[in-house]
C-alpha cells in the first residue's frame, strides 16, 4: 500500500489569529428544517446572518459567472441584433413581455412562463455564432412541478431553472414528470410586485433552493441562481465560504446582461456550473445505485531513500533524498453515514461515506470497508493528518505514543481535492477576486425592515401547514442580527483504515461507561501531549472491535496555540459551558495559562484544576480595625482558550444525553434502550 501523506497540501505554520465571534448553526441545531420548510428557511436566515455583499454586475460576470466561448465574448452585440431583426425585441424590451409584470391582472407563474422562452430564442440565437458547440443546459419554469429529491422529502418548488441535460444519468423528463434536483442549476424565484416583503421572500426561497441542492447532491460545489420582483432582477452566488448577489438591473430592458448569464450556464462545462468532477457513478450500470459513487482522491507519495512505498510518516526510520510523486485512489462508496455536516448553505458540508479503495477497478469482497470523510476546512487550518501526526510526535513517553496510536482513527490517504487540474478552494470558486470596498462591492441587509415575513404575502408550498401568528417563526433569527464572514475553504478528503459505530450504539450502561473511560484515559494522554480536542460528541467517540477511537481530530488544537477561526469548533449539545459562551467563569481563567511540554503533567493538570474551580474556601476578614484596601481596576479578562476541563466536560454531558436523553435502539422491530 502506497504510504499515507501527511506532510502535504497544508500550511505548515499555525494560522493567523483573528476574533470573529463565533455562533451556532441553526441549521444544525433546529431539529424544524427536516419537517417544516418554513422554519427551515428561517433556519438558513439566521446562519447567513443579517448581512451580504453586493456585487458589481460586471464584477460578477468577470469573477462569477463561467467565461462565454471566444466567438460570444464579441459576438454578443451581433446576437442582440439577430433577436431585434426576427422580432424578440421590440422597442427596447422582450417581446413577449409587452407590459410590466406588475400590470398584468394575470397570476405570478402565467405573467413569468415566457421567461423561459426568452431563454430560448438567445439559444437560438447564439447556435448560429457556434454551429460546432452543444448547448447543455436548458431553462424551463415549473412552478407547479415539486423536483424529486435524493435523501428526503420536500414540498419546495422553484419558481424557475436550468435544467443540466449532459448529467450522466439525465433523462429527458416526460410533459407531467418532475425534474430531480441533481439536474437543477440556476434555480429562480419570481414576483409579480416589487417590495420589501416579496423581496424578503424571494430572498429566503432561493437560500433555500441553495440549501436544498447542496445538501440533496454531494457533487455540487457553488450555485449560481435569480431572483426577480417586477422587472428588478438580481444574480446570486452561494459556496460554502460566500453568498454574493448582485446589484439589480432591469431585466425586460438590459437584453446584454441577461443574454450573457443565459449563454454563460448554456455554454458552461461540468466544473463551472459547481458539480465536482471527481465525484462519478460507476461504469457498471448495474452499480448505479443510491449513494454508491467513485470518488477519487489525489495524494502525494513520499518514496525515500531507506524507506518503502509502504513505510508511512510514522515508519520511525530516518529518511534522505525525499522524491514526492503524485497519485490517486479512487474510492467507491457503498453507503452515505452522515450528512448533518451538510445541513445549511455555507460551513465544512461534511459528509462522512464507507466503502472501499478499488484494485485494478474492482472491490475486493475479503477485505474490510473503510471510512471517508469530505468536508470544506479552512484553507489556513492544518488538515486533520497532520494534526493526528504532530499529537503523536508531541506525546510525552513512547507508552503515551503507543496509546494514541491506538486510539485514535488510521488515515491512509488525505489531501485536497483536485478539480479541473487546480487545487479545489472557495477563492478560486471566484476565480481567486477579493471581495472588498476597493472592488465595488458593498454589505447589505440580506432581509428588508424585518426578519419575519408577512404570511399573508408569502407563498406557501403545497401540502404545507405552517401555523399562523408571531409563533410561525422562530425568535432566534429575529433577535440574534449579526454579521457572519468567513474564512476562505479549500475542499479536502481523508479516508481511514478503521470502521465502526458510535457510543450510541451501545445498549447497557456498563458498556457506555466502559467506552467513556478509555476515552477518558485517551483524552488525557492528549492532553499530557498539550493537546485539546474540543469536539467530543456522541458521533466522535467509535468503537472498533472494542476498542474506543477517538475521531474527528479537525477541531484538535495544541493548548499553547493562540490562533482563533471565524467558525465554532464543537457540537452545541455536548459543549462545556465555558466553551459555549466564549469566556471563562468558573475561575477566572488561569486554566488558559499552560505551561510548555517540558513541565510535568500533574502540575499543570493541578493548575488547569485551580484556575476552573467552581467552589473556594475564602476566608472571612473579621477584624474590624484593618484599613480597607484601595479599590484597584479591574483586570483585563484573559483571552479564552480551551483546556483539558473542557473536553472532560464534554464526556459528562454525553455521558447525560446517552442516560437520559438517547433515542432507543433499534434492533430487529425490538426498541432497546440503554439498561442495566
């Protein structure tokens, strides 16, 4: 086996600090975004937080929008001409839109349906400037129509979008059928008025169409999508680090811009309209099954002078002449484990698969499966390997090494996705733009006067009941304004030798805190290292013939690192207190003072122990004639910093969520729960 590379594709320094405060995501954390649409975009609102950027339309077409082909890029005045000679535009404006939609007496999907065939007659149009190119999207309005979905049920129906007609597995749809999701790009939402509650609505629609294809196909990297009130349109933009939209322009009358975003998604490749090309079905037909896919993950092989292809980081010889070559593994899946990760439009989109690495294409039927884990890191942060590599090399005695070791999850691959031949990051997504002042864009309110929606105003899904009143919505998007920024991502993949289940699986109370205690005992081993985990959950903590592993190392962080990230690092439910309000107060925070790897483990244990305390023996001053001291100013409170109380605080309270608060087991039609 090749050996496992985790000395590359990530910074080799810490990152720099910055101090965005970080904040839930309600998209996670609203178990309401699985079983009411109307909560789940208010859902995705509060993530996305009270402001974006707008952009400039020229901004967008330079940096957004995929390139047109050669002949288009000057040949776009000659079309616009085409379309004013056979008679598509008539004084200035589409044709088939003779009046402002806002006049017409006819319903919002009848006074939209002709956008579609404006779409088509700038097809047409272009075909003439490119007989030799096919195009491989095409743009229809289905408002009726609900679009089937991969993993879950959704009432949700896009006003209008593109329909990508070179997917590998697209059908062409009969007259009444719907279209999937996985074919959809571009998705629009259209009203007939122009003002601030149907822009508000909008606005949360195609948040949520976003949302939705994202987290419905796993191939899919950014969406380019529309929203249009009256004549007033706007381009959109949405990756896991940026939602970008631009400013208005009238859609019925600057035929150039519209024309070019049409011909932009006609012409697109794969990569430029966000799917991932990495990602395929199987060759095999009869393979083509849901979530089983070839994933292929790129890497680099140390081979050294002294050490074979097998040897590894961790080989423990030394090594001269290092030669890196580069190489790949293709990965097919044969179930999806987790998606939460995925929930929401921006964050990591984590998903977690298993399946096996293929010899010569094929899956070997004697050998275990394994675990892949994709998500979007931030670019600046150290990717999980390595932080797995550096917690073992820190380990106090080689007994320490050899219980991390077996402890913690094997990677056997990990690096950074590769797409269209470059390194796969939110800036490039963007064609590497800054997003600035300088450049023309702006923050603006992403919703107008208020949070919440007129339900009277609000066009509501079919088959759907939402409650009427203040309690329709919820508070926390309402009461909680705040700007949220993010750092630049770059996608990353890493697959593990080991498969197994989670602590919840577990059904007696002694096995449950027989896991906790060899977690208990590894953690702290961690911590001996200088390290902190900071993300223990019910879903990190694994068991594998077993043994307790100790997963998701992403968060893990040395105790004498300063650096801080814009988003949270935890899982909200089995977070410590101290951690989920960013602030020490139980101590005062001498717990963040950590003395360096040469000091002894029981001292500093003692001082982290000392400094969180929640109770102190303070004697009272009873002597009367003492002069009171001079009030002095108040301390500076220290910058927070997570420590090893806080990750044990994280095994009490999984500890009382898999007593009290578990779902049962599952087991042959039985209910099992945790028992004596």
């Amino acid at each position: 086996m090749l050996s496992t590379p985790i000395r590359h594709n990530f910074p080799a320094t810490s990152p720099p600090a910055h101090d965005t405060l970080s904040k839930p995501k309600y998209t996670v954390s609203a178990p309401t975004i699985r079983c009411n649409v109307e909560q789940g975009r208010d859902a995705l609102v509060g993530d996305v937080g009270s402001s974006i950027h707008e952009a400039p339309l020229q901004w967008f077409k330079d940096n957004i929008l995929p390139p047109l082909p050669m002949p288009l890029r000057s040949g776009l005045p000659t079309i616009l001409r085409s379309l004013g000679a056979n008679g598509h535009i008539t004084e200035g404006r589409w044709t088939v839109f003779p009046d402002d939609p806002n006049q017409s007496p006819k319903v919002e999907d009848v006074v939209y349906a002709p956008f579609a065939r404006v779409a088509a007659v700038i097809g047409e149009a272009a075909a003439h400037e490119l007989p030799n190119q096919s195009q491989t999207v095409v743009f229809e309005c289905n408002p009726d129509l609900v679009p089937m979905s991969n993993l879950r049920e959704n009432r949700s129906r896009p006003d209008g979008y593109g329909v990508y007609t070179a997917h590998d597995n697209y059908q062409p749809q009969e007259d009444d059928s719907a279209i999937r999701w996985e074919f959809i790009v571009a998705p629009g939402e259209k009203k007939k008025k122009e003002n601030d509650t149907d822009y508000n609505d909008n606005v949360r629609k195609i948040l949520w169409s976003f949302s939705h294809i994202m987290r419905d196909d796993h191939r899919r990297r950014f969406v380019i999508g529309y929203t249009i009130e009256n004549m007033t349109m706007r381009l959109w933009f949405c990756s896991r680090k940026d939602i970008i939209v631009t400013k208005p322009f009238n859609f019925l009358q600057d035929h150039a811009t519209l024309a070019h975003f049409f011909l932009s998604q006609m012409y697109a490749k794969r990569h430029e309209l966000g799917y991932d090309t990495t990602i395929r079905p199987p060759s095999d037909m009869q393979l083509r099954v849901k979530n089983q896919w070839d994933i292929t993950v790129h890497y680099i092989d140390d081979e050294e002078e002294g050490a074979g292809a097998g040897a590894g980081a961790g080989a423990g010889c030394k090594r001269t002449h290092p030669q890196t070559r580069k190489q790949e593994v293709t990965f097919r899946t044969t179930g999806l484990i987790s998606s939460i990760g995925a929930e929401g439009v921006r964050g990591r989109g984590t998903r977690i698969w298993q399946g096996q690495t293929l010899v010569n294409g094929q899956m070997q039927p004697d050998r275990d499966e394994m675990v892949m884990k994709e998500y979007w890191v931030d670019s600046d942060r150290m990717r999980e390997a390595e932080i797995r590599r550096r917690i073992l090399e820190d380990a106090v005695t080689e007994e320490d090494r050899e219980l991390l070791n077996r402890h913690l999850l094997t990677p056997l691959y990990s690096s950074d996705v590769v797409v269209d031949g470059k390194l796969d990051t939110t800036d490039r997504l963007r064609k590497y733009a800054t997003i600035s002042g300088d450049d023309g864009l702006e923050m603006i309110p992403l919703i107008r006067d208020s949070r919440q929606p007129n339900p009277d105003h609000s066009v509501m899904e079919a088959d759907e009941k939402v409650p009427q009143g203040s309690g329709a919505i919820p508070s926390w998007p309402i009461s909680i304004p705040r700007v949220v920024v993010l750092d630049d991502k770059s996608h990353h993949r890493i697959i593990f030798k080991e498969k197994g289940v989670t602590i919840e699986h577990l059904t007696t109370v002694s096995l449950v805190l027989h896991a906790a205690m060899q977690a208990l005992n590894a953690l702290a081993t961690m911590h001996k290292s200088g390290w902190v985990h900071r993300d223990i959950s019910s879903g990190n903590i694994l068991i594998v013939g077993g043994v307790v592993k100790i997963s998701d190392l992403e968060y893990a962080k040395n105790m004498n690192d300063n650096s801080s990230h814009s988003e949270r690092s935890g899982t909200a439910l089995f977070m410590s207190i101290e951690a989920e309000f960013h602030e020490y107060k139980f101590g005062g925070g001498e717990g963040a003072e950590v003395s360096n790897k040469s000091a002894a483990p029981l001292s500093k244990f003692e001082k982290l122990l000392k400094g969180n305390l929640v109770f102190r023996n303070v004697k009272k001053d009873t002597n009367p004639s003492r002069v009171p001291a001079k009030p002095t100013q108040p301390a500076e409170p220290p910058a927070f910093r997570s420590n090893p109380l806080h990750d044990i605080e994280s095994v009490w309270w999984l500890l009382v969520y898999l007593f009290l608060y578990r779902p049962p087991v599952i087991k042959d039609d039985t209910e099992i729960r945790i028992s004596n």
